[in-house]
C-alpha cells in the first residue's frame, strides 16, 4: 500500500493491486479537493449534503489522475448487509447521473471492461477483490456488521457462482478504516464475533476502559478471506486507522454526520 501524493492530493493504492496490470483503482483520502466546510476537501459523496457541483469536480480532479471516467462509475445504497450485486453496463450512472436503485447492497462485482464500481466508508473497511485470471473485480463495504456477518465470503463465493473464480487466483487489499487501536466496542458486540467467528477470541482485547473491548477488523477480514480461499501471500493489509489520522481521512466516530466519505473505486482496464 502507498500514499500517492500531488500536490496537496492524496490517495491510495495497493501494491499487489497495481501488479496484476488489469485494473485501475484508488481509496480516496480527504486532502486535494475543493469541497468546504465538514466536506474539506476531497468529498466525494453524493448523499451526505455537499454540493453535487464540487463532488463533481473532486471526481474529476481524481479522473485526470487515475484515469478512471467519474460517467462509468456505479454506486450503491450501503446498508451494512451482506448482499453483493453484479453490475452491468445497465448500472453504469447509479448513484451518479440516474436514481440509484441498488438498495441494501454492500457489494459490487462486475466482468465488464469501462463499469468503475465503488464502496463508499469512514471508518469502515473498504475490501478489494481482483481475479486475475477470468478477470471479475469486486469491491465490499464491511463495517463491523457486515465483517461479522461474512460479506468478505459472500463477495468470494458470488465472484465463483458467477463467473468461476478460482479463490487462489484472488488478489486482495483491505483498506484504510478504523483499526484495532481504536475500535472500541461493548459486549453485544463482543458476543456477535464470539458467535460467529471462529476462535474471535484472537481478534479482541479487553480495553483499558472498563466493560469495553477493542477488534481487529483488518485481522477478521484477512481470516475470512483465507477462509474462503485467498492465498494469505496474496492479501495486502493497510496499517492506516482513520480515527488515528483526521488530517488524511474522513472518520465517523471523530466527526458524526458532519463529514464527508472516502471511496474506493477500481474499473477493469
Ligand atoms: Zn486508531
């Protein structure tokens, strides 16, 4: 994973993901935009109040970058689930220029060269999915709820049931998002992990607060994604927290409501 900065622009990429030489993709942070206010500066929601015209011009200011057209992007209505989509050239403008009807979906998967797919997040965790060899890209939203609940295996097992994805030829990232060092939580959610995740005792710490405990979301999400088939050479880990880094990222427990999202974004070449 790398920092690519220019100017006062900063974004990420994935070294594993660069390699496989089929793709283009980024994780947006906040700095090199022109949004203001709670948005400052690379915003680049559509649906959290900033102005349509600087979220436009962020996705441009990104496009002349990455080379990835802001007109082929698809979005859709992240709802903490577990439900993966397969986008088609149908679905290009989602959430951009036409209504977005991709309700309750946290993940994309596509086959189509020119259909750049998204995962919108401030704190959760973006996770990146690119078959190598028949060519499927996916990308996950994986909050707390949608880790424990397995959406790293439902993206998996869509990308075979689709387009027989072979799970070893899987390259992988997991993206920036609140890490370890901050992720605090209570019991229920504690016992949701216990229940649902195998031996989750390794991923949880008791905090120095009492009755609370912090997770590892990057270390389940990684388990998950060997479990369904990835090999472990083959996934690249972040080590960036967004509540640790205000000045780089947008972060929903630092800021509520008032902010703006990152995104990732990767299109087949
Ligand atoms: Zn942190």
């Amino acid at each position: 994973m790398k920092i690519i900065e220019n100017g006062d622009l900063k974004y990420i990429q994935f070294d594993n993901i660069n390699k496989t030489g089929i793709v283009r993709h980024f994780f947006s942070t906040r700095c090199g935009g022109v949004s203001e206010g709670e948005f400052c500066s690379m915003n680049l929601s559509f649906t959290r109040g900033d102005k349509s015209e600087n979220v436009i011009k962020n996705f441009e200011i990104m496009e002349k970058e990455t080379g990835i057209n802001y007109k082929n992007i698809v979005m859709s209505r992240q709802t903490h689930t577990t439900n993966v989509h397969i986008v088609t050239k149908d679905d290009i403008g989602k959430g951009v220029t036409v209504e977005n009807d991709l309700e309750n979906t946290d993940g994309l998967i596509t086959n189509e060269k020119g259909i750049a797919i998204t995962t919108f997040s401030a704190d959760c965790v973006p996770l990146f999915f690119v078959d190598t060899e028949n060519k499927v890209i996916a990308l996950a939203h994986a909050g707390w709820r949608g880790t424990v609940n397995g959406i790293a295996l439902e993206t998996v097992k869509k990308m075979t049931e689709n387009f027989g994805t072979k799970p070893e030829n899987i390259v992988a990232a997991i993206g920036p998002s609140i890490g370890k060092c901050c992720f605090q939580v209570d019991m229920p959610v504690v016992s949701e992990f216990m229940d649902k995740i195998e031996n989750a005792k390794r991923f949880i710490e008791k905090d120095t607060e009492e009755g609370k405990f912090k997770i590892d979301l990057w270390g389940v999400n990684a388990f998950l994604m060997e479990k369904a088939g990835i090999l472990k050479e083959n996934i690249e880990i972040t080590d960036l927290c967004t509540m640790c880094n205000p000045e780089l990222f947008y972060s929903h427990r630092v800021m509520g409501n008032a902010r703006g999202s990152m995104v990732a974004v990767m299109e087949l070449i």
